[in-house]
C-alpha cells in the first residue's frame, strides 16, 4: 500500500495525518503546511517520529528541537510537547504504541460508508478493498 494515499485527517490547522493502523502500533505520515504549529499536548502513548522533508522543530520543556530530514526522536509517554515546521514545512513519519484509538476514531468518524467508495480503494491491510480486506 502507498501510505501517501490514505485519506487524510486533521490533525490541527495546517497539520495532517495519513494513518496506517496495526494491532499494537501505528504509523502517521504527518504533513505540515509551511509555519503550521501542533500546541502543547501529552498522550500515554510512547511516539517516535523521523522527519522526511523540511525542518520539524519539537519543544519539549520549552527547549526546541529542531530536526531536518533524516533526524529522528523518540518521546515516552506523558511527555508534555509541541512542534513547529519551517516556511517550507515539512513531512515526518510518526510511529505510535500502542496504536492512538482517538486518531482511529478521527479517521474513521470521516470515512466515507463503504459503498460510497470507489472500487481499488484500498483497505488499511494494504490489499484492494473487496478482494480479502475487512476495510473499515
């Protein structure tokens, strides 16, 4: 499956997320348009995070962190932090664990019904929808 063709969501002003969902961790291609800002926030969840493209800066305990391409993180849970891109923006690849079911369920609140989509969508297996693929 190409991850740059998932539907995307909003993530906040100017950010947003393409997921690919597993059992226990999840992916997040994370897309900021340039200046966009994601605000001070924490989830249980331990987040690792490479950025792709642009400048991704991380403020953890009001230090910014900022990364360009090919720099990666790692943030433990309950960690307060916010990010910021460039006047580029920028493209980072997050990995949650365990999987964060408020952005499943943010995705998912957007789909569309299934038979409102078009044949070869595909499924978050990766295979075409209707050819072995649950969906959604």
């Amino acid at each position: 499956m190409r991850l740059d063709a998932v539907r995307a969501f909003e993530l906040a002003a100017g950010v947003t997320g393409q997921p690919l969902f597993g059992e226990g961790a999840m992916l997040n291609l994370i897309r900021f348009e340039p200046g966009a800002t994601v605000p001070l926030h924490s989830h249980p969840h331990e987040q690792l995070g490479i950025v792709l493209e642009g400048m991704q800066a991380l403020v953890v305990d009001g230090v910014s962190h900022e990364l360009g391409p090919l720099e990666a993180y790692v943030l433990p849970g309950e960690v307060e932090h916010s990010a910021y891109c460039g006047p580029e923006g920028a493209l980072v690849l997050d990995v949650f664990c365990p999987v964060r079911e408020d952005y499943r369920d943010r995705w998912e609140s957007q789909q569309l019904p299934r038979t409102a989509r078009g044949r070869g969508e595909l499924g978050q297996t990766g295979l075409p929808l209707g050819e072995g693929s649950p969906g959604m």
